[in-house]
C-alpha cells in the first residue's frame, strides 16, 4: 500500500476540524476540543459528542493524540501511583454484581477478620518503597454507619499510618454517618473513595441492596468536609455507551478529584454473567474520552488494565495520569518492578499525590497552557 492510500484511509473526516460524521451529524474533532481545554474551557467536550467518541465512528488515534495533547499540559511528565489493602476481606452484605466479596456469592473469597493495624503499616511502608504515594484502606462492607467496632478500627489504621508518615491514608469503607467521617478525618484521612460503578440507568442492574443516590450523597458530604474524591468505576459490565456518558456526567457534577477507571475482571461465582474482557482498542477509547470529558481528574487506571496485554503503556497516550499498584482486592496485577520499569522506559515520573499535589485541590484547579 502506498503511503498516499494509507494516509487517505486511516485519516478520519473529524480529524481536519469540525467535520460531520455518520449520517448528517456533525461532531467537533478532537483536536478541536483539546485546544480549547488547554486554552481554558473544561467543559469543551458535551455530553453529546462524549457519547460519539465513545461509539466507533470517531477514529480512536485522533481521540488518543487529543487526551494525550491534555494529559501532557495537566500532568506533564507525571504519573501518580496508589496501592491499596483490604483492611476487611469478604462476607459483605451487599451484592454488587461485579465483586467476589459478596456473601451472597459463592467465590473463591472467605470472609476474613480485621486486617491488623501493624499490618496495614507494613503495607504503607512497602507502597511507599514502590513510589506509591498513598494507601487505601478498603473494608469489604455496606459501610460504618452502624458498627463501631469496624468504624473503630479504620479510624486505627489510618491513624497508624498518618503516624508512620510513608504514606497518605485513603479509604474505601461504604456508607459513613456524618460523625463517622468525622473521626475518620480528625485521624489523618486525606481521601474517601467511594465508586459510581456505571451510569446512573445501569446500576439497578448491577446493585440492588443500595441506591445511586446513596453513593452520590457519601460523595457530596466528603466533599462538605473537605475531603479530596476518588470515585470512578467498572467498564465491561455490559453497560452501553450512554451508560457511560452518565457516569462521566456525573463525576463531572461532583467534581471529583480522582477517577479510578476499572475494567471488567470476570470472577466465577459472582452475579454478572462470565463475560470476554473488553478489547484493547475499545479501552484505549473509553480512557481517551473520559480524558477529554474530565480534564481536570486524576484518572488512573486500576483493575483489568492488564487486559490491554502489549498495549499496556498506551494507557499513558490515551490519557491516563496514574496506575495502581500492587494486586487489587481479589484479583492480581502485573509485579510493580515491572510497572516501574514500564515508566522508566516512558520516561514517565512517579508524583506524590495530595498536600504535595496543591494543583489538584479543587479551589486551585487550572490547566496550565502548553508552552
Ligand atoms: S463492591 Fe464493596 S459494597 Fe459491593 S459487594 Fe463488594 S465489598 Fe460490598
């Protein structure tokens, strides 16, 4: 094949500027948005053209070269790291259909007791040897609104390792009684996790013992008593592309500070259906456009991101700003030497989130312009 042929198949019509796509639609290339969010104005991309560069007919290498344009003039040469531990392994008594924690599930996860606090500091320390630059605490439970001695000991554990010093304490514990939070934030803790999972039209689907608004009302009183955000969610759960859309929607309606991007890791037992992991291309997509959709997140990319196998570092060039570490709650991950030399050989530096990050608080967000 030519170069003439090849230059003329593989470049789309949206890639010149504002040119129209499918059937007398027209939608803004991604170019064009991507110099706008530079410029300034990140809201550039809407919900209607998000849902277009979801879809296929928007060429997936002009929306990577755009998300990587605004990874680069938002995080430069940065990538955030952050580990998590299960400070409470399985028996959970909700039923999101995804996870192996559930009781309502037969899955190779027991239920297991509280993690000790000496514990959860050793993993701090081995996270922080890794360059991660905060742990999470996670409990497999429907949260700590009524069960004191599980909200007592969380409040231990990060304690212990604001104490130690080697890391940030996040944590990842379910529903939270406005006091709860507060004792939680008096010992030390930075950020609250707290997962949408998909769209607000899917997740009856997925969940059926809590509701969406529950999760979005956790979120909102976090963020009433200054806590930074983590909350993204699950893709390859079946969900559609609007799915999708509603889920960026509403990460962007909150105004969350990190977007942990999951993908499907099929776990025998639990309730969704075994399902093929998505493509790597279509992965790159979603990144790409939550990228141009969310420019001012954090957004890394958790579990299921060894799905991308050979693609893995395009994670980077299609938009993502940061990775887990270490092995996820019930699945593994590649070995951090192995992700640490993947940087290395990007050139991509590891970046200390949080206090050391003033950038990413919400009051002092700006994009910087490229130089
Ligand atoms: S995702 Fe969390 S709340 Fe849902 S079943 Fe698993 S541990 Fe429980």
């Amino acid at each position: 094949m030519s170069l003439e042929s090849h230059d003329t198949d593989a470049r789309p019509a949206t890639e010149t500027s504002e040119a129209g796509v499918g059937h007398g639609s027209t939608v803004l290339a991604p170019s064009v948005i991507a110099e706008r969010i530079v410029r300034g104005d990140l809201q550039a991309l809407d919900s209607e053209t998000l849902l277009a560069y979801l879809g296929s007919e928007v060429d997936v290498w002009s929306l990577m070269a755009a998300a990587d344009t605004v990874r680069r003039a938002r995080f430069g040469n940065s990538v955030h790291l952050c580990s998590i531990v299960n400070a409470k392994e399985g028996g959970c008594p909700e039923d999101c259909g995804f996870c192996a924690q559930s009781r309502h599930f037969s899955t190779h996860v027991q239920a297991k007791k509280f993690t000790p606090v000496d514990e959860i500091v050793e993993h701090s320390e081995r996270a922080a040897g890794r360059n991660a630059s905060a742990l999470g605490l996670v409990t497999a439970t429907r949260g700590l609104e009524h069960d004191t001695k599980a909200l007592d000991h969380v409040v231990a554990g990060i304690k212990a390792v604001r104490d130690a010093g080697h890391t940030e304490a996040h944590a990842s514990v379910g529903f939270l009684t406005p006091d709860a939070m507060d004792r939680m934030v008096e010992a030390g803790l930075t950020e609250l996790n707290h997962n949408l999972e998909t769209g607000r039209s899917y997740f009856s689907k997925v969940v059926s013992t809590h509701t969406y608004d529950e999760r979005m009302d956790t979120i909102r009183m976090a963020k009433s008593k200054g806590l930074r955000t983590c909350v993204g969610g699950i893709f390859g759960m079946g969900e559609a592309p609007s799915d999708r859309v509603e889920l960026a929607q509403s990460l962007r309606e909150l105004d969350v500070d990190e977007v942990p991007m999951n993908f499907l890791v099929s776990i025998e037992g639990t309730k969704l259906p075994p399902t093929d992991p998505l493509e790597p291309m279509e992965m790159l997509r979603i990144i790409a456009a939550y990228r141009l959709f969310l420019p001012r997140q954090n957004i890394f990319i958790a579990a299921g991101r060894t799905h991308l196998g050979q693609l893995l570092p395009m994670m980077f060039s299609a938009g993502a700003s940061g990775m887990m570490v270490g092995d996820f709650l019930t699945t593994a991950n590649r070995t951090v030497d192995d992700d640490l030399e993947m940087l290395h050989e990007l050139g991509l530096i590891p970046h200390r989130c949080g206090d050391t990050r003033p950038e990413l608080k919400r009051k002092a967000a700006r994009l910087p312009v490229l130089s």
